[in-house]
C-alpha cells in the first residue's frame, strides 16, 4: 500500500456509509478519525490515513451481548 494514499472527506464518508456532513461535523466535534488537514491556496482540504481510520474503527468495536 503506498503510505502517502489518503482518504478524502468523501471517500471516507463512502467507506463508512454516512453522508459527507456528517463526517465533516465528526471532524469539527473531535469525534472522527485523525486527519491532516492540507492547504490547496487559500482551501483547506483534509486527507485520512487508511491506518487511523482502521484504529478509529477498531476502537469503537464492540462485542455484542451474547459474546
């Protein structure tokens, strides 16, 4: 995998089924995956690593109920 392939704000809202407003608001509350955030002129842009995002999800698993 090459380390510098990062996510968008869309392809991750994509991979995690959410609409990109919501993970845009999970990115302002400290609630989502670490996330660079890159300036392209005067936008910012903002790119996920497939390794937080896998630790990000890893982290809210939990084990259902009968396990």
């Amino acid at each position: 995998m090459d380390e510098l392939a990062m996510l968008t704000e869309a392809e991750l809202a994509t991979l995690l089924n959410l609409h990109i407003q919501t993970v845009a608001k999970m990115r302002k509350d400290g609630e989502g995956p670490k996330f660079a955030t890159l300036l392209n002129g005067k936008r910012k842009t903002y790119r996920y690593s497939r390794d937080d995002v896998q630790a990000w999800i890893e982290e809210r698993t939990q084990a259902g109920a009968g396990e």
